[in-house]
C-alpha cells in the first residue's frame, strides 16, 4: 500500500473492500481488525509493532487478563476525549475480552473495522457499539507532528 496520507483515517480508508482474513493484515487482500490496524501502524512508522501472538477469531473468547488492550498500551497513547482516528477496542460479549478493533471517523458517528461476512466496512457508531467501546487509543505522534 503507498503512504497517501497519514492520517489514520484516511489510512483506514484505503483498506475498505479488502477482504475479512483471519491474522491477515494485507490491503487490499485480507484483515482482520488487529490486521487492519497493524497496517495504518505500518504505513505511518514503517513497521509492525510487535508480532502478535497466535488468537483465536472468536470475540468471545474468555479467559485471564486482556493481553489485546495490554499491547494497545505498549504502542498507542490512551485517550478519553473522542475523536477521529482513534483507535476503539470493543468488547462484544459480556465477560468476554475485549477483543474487536475499529478506527473512528465521520465526526464521531462512524469507524472503519474488518468483520467476517463484510470485510472492511464503514460502519455507523450507532449505540449499540458505543455501550462495547472499553478503550480509545490516539496514534503517538510522527517525528515531525
């Protein structure tokens, strides 16, 4: 993908219409959410982050800990004031780990994430989605920012 931006959001843009791949994390071919956002990280510091560990696709998956918001800490600035091109992590089933990605965008009303059946979509913020927000997450800053 060429850096046309670097702007999250417009990041995340250049990925709709790629297909839902589970640990993928290629525009254009195949994401999933942490792939999604491994590849605005990648298009705006030139590399991944970290490698993430092996996961399972279920967001209700349960078990000690919240190892995806742990690494969200080590690499992204927590935020609590919304705004486009935060990173939002999601909690999709009660007492499940919080587990689903999306870039907000649209004001506030919409984020861009990877689902199953859709790919990567735009979706609206609608309140239902809202209630699952656990963490919103900022960029860090580039070097010239």
């Amino acid at each position: 993908m060429a850096v046309l931006s670097r702007d999250p959001v417009a990041l995340a843009e250049a990925w709709l219409g790629t297909a839902y791949r589970h640990r993928a994390s290629l525009c254009g071919s195949g994401a999933d959410c942490l792939g999604l956002i491994r590849g605005i990280w990648r298009a705006r510091y030139g590399l991944d982050a970290e490698m993430p560990p092996p996961y399972s696709p279920s967001w209700a998956e349960s078990g000690a800990g919240e190892p995806l918001r742990d690494a969200l800490m080590r690499h992204l600035i927590p935020a609590q004031i919304p705004a486009d091109g935060q990173v939002l992590l999601f909690r999709l089933a009660p007492r499940a780990r919080a587990k689903h990605l999306g870039i907000q965008c649209d004001s506030g009303r919409g984020f861009i994430h990877a689902c199953p059946r859709a790919g990567v979509v735009r979706a609206s913020l609608s309140a239902p989605w809202a209630r699952r927000i656990v963490a919103r997450f900022n960029f860090p800053p580039l070097p010239d920012e």
